[in-house]
C-alpha cells in the first residue's frame, strides 16, 4: 500500500505543515523549534492511543526486540534537537556521558560510509542501550512509526541484511508517523530553513558539540546541517 494515498498520512500531513509554517513565522528560538517536535511526537501517541488495540495486537513488537536499531535513521533537524536537549537535561551525568562517548565512537564509523555501505553495516543505534532505548520518550517518528507483525522477518533481514525484504506492518501506525513527519519537513523547508532533514547519528554528533549555536544559526538561514545529510 502507498502511504502517501492513505487519508491519515495527508491530513497529518497537511495539517502540521501548516501548524509549523505558522509557528515559525512567530518564534525560531531553541524552544520554539523543540515544541515543534514536541507537538508532532504527542499527535503521533494520540494517533496510536486511538487505534483500534485488537488490530494492534498482530504487532510482535517488543522490549528488548531491537532488530530496527541498526539501520540508519533520518530525522527532522528538531527531533534530534530534542533529544540532545532531552539527554542533557533528564537523564544523569554518567548517563550523559555514556552516550556521547557512544555517539562519537557511532559517529566515527559511520560518517565516512557510503549509504549502502551503512544500511548493510548493522551498527548499532548509539542511544540504544542493553537491547533498549535510552531516550524512548523522545524517539524520532521513524521509529513511532515503524512496526512489525513479524518479528522472524526482522531477524531475517538484520542477520542477511537484506534490505529488499518486506516487512509486514500495521499500516495505520506507519501513516501516521510518516505524515507527521513529512508535515514537519514541509513546514521546516516552507520556511526557509536549509537541510531540515538529516542522519540522526551525524546530527546528534554536531548538536551534542555545541546545540544553542547551531540551532540559532540554522534558524537565521544558515546551512548548518549540510554534512549531516541522511544516508
């Protein structure tokens, strides 16, 4: 099924682009960009609260199942904003640290890839952690997004790293996540904001250097995000 033709996926869509443009045209300061990551991950958990939970129970997603950590993820440039800001200021220091020491060992490896160098690679998440996500409560919508109702077709394609395989999913969720998402970038490039789409790990790794000065700068037109291109 194409996504983009599901009436969910267009009135997300439609209606964050819209939301965004207009809030950007009022405010483009670190907050204001984060609360706009913010709004489309609570539409995303309101969207998935009001599923029909018998036709979610044929998802064999889980804790601890952490085949989808591996492939690299895209992100709009706020979400990642957003669990930068989230790590510095809700998890403890050694936490802190252990995932900025794991994003730039991540960050080191990857950045030099070619894409299907990376999407074979089967490397790791650096915010994944004993088989769990260390920043579950502020996960990019690729990952609210996507699901599985077969948890052996996962493990196929990680341990062949076969990227043609099909995974079986529940479409409702997916088009929701991937509505949101592209209303999010619409109203991001509407605005005039440059690469507003990027490689969460790259990203991660400049916004973890320095995060103020990179989003003001990003916010006044500047393409700060030009290397931090998804793969």
């Amino acid at each position: 099924m194409d996504l983009q033709q599901t009436d969910l996926y267009k009135t997300q869509r439609a209606r964050v682009e819209n939301h965004v443009k207009t809030a950007l045209a009022q405010d483009r300061s670190l907050m204001g960009l984060i609360r706009l990551a913010l709004q489309a991950q609570r539409s995303c958990q309101e969207n998935t609260d009001s599923f029909n939970p018998q036709d979610m129970a044929c998802l064999e997603c889980g804790s601890g199942c952490d085949y989808c950590c591996h492939p690299p993820v895209s992100a709009a440039v706020p979400e990642v904003a957003n669990i930068v800001a989230y790590v510095f200021n809700h998890l403890p220091e050694a936490e802190q640290d252990r995932i900025m020491a794991r994003v730039e060992q991540v960050y080191a490896r990857v950045h030099p890839m070619s894409g299907p160098e990376r999407t074979s690679s089967n490397i790791a998440c650096p915010y994944l952690a004993e088989g769990k996500c260390s920043i579950y409560p502020v996960r990019p919508l690729a990952c609210r997004g996507f699901n599985s109702t077969s948890r052996a077709d996962c493990q196929t394609v990680f341990e062949q790293t076969r990227k043609d395989h099909q995974i079986p999913a529940y479409v409702p969720l997916l088009a929701s996540a991937q509505g949101l998402k592209e209303g999010l970038l619409g109203g991001l490039r509407a605005s005039g904001l440059k690469t507003p789409l990027v490689d969460l790990v790259r990203a991660s790794h400049k916004l973890f250097a320095e995060l103020e000065e990179n989003l003001e700068r990003w916010a006044r037109g500047a393409d700060v995000f030009s290397d931090c291109k998804p793969f």
